[in-house]
C-alpha cells in the first residue's frame, strides 16, 4: 500500500516540475510571441501567393 502511495506523490512531483518548467520557458519566450504572429499573419497573407509562383503552368 505504501509503495503504491509513493508512486503517486512521485507522479505528481514530476508532473508538477515539468508544468514548472513549461511556464517558465513560456514566459521567457514571451517577448517574441508579437514576432511569431507577424510571421503567422505573413505566412497567411502570402500563402496564395506563393503557391501561384511555385505552381508551374
């Protein structure tokens, strides 16, 4: 019964570090997000685009 007790505080400790971990690279890389939707909205407004100058007629 112990041991099964353990494994769950075990589980849980890990899962805590690694949601640690995944906030604080969220919010180290908080100053590029602005860069990455300018890039996303630039993908989507060229999208047809590109595909009409790759296409081959």
């Amino acid at each position: 019964m112990e041991n099964a007790q353990g494994y769950k505080i075990n589980r849980y400790f890990f899962l805590a570090i690694i949601i640690l971990l995944g906030l604080l690279l969220l919010l180290s890389l908080m100053e590029f997000f602005t860069a990455f939707l300018g890039a996303l909205m630039f993908y989507v407004l060229c999208k047809k685009n590109m595909e009409r100058l790759i296409k081959r007629k």
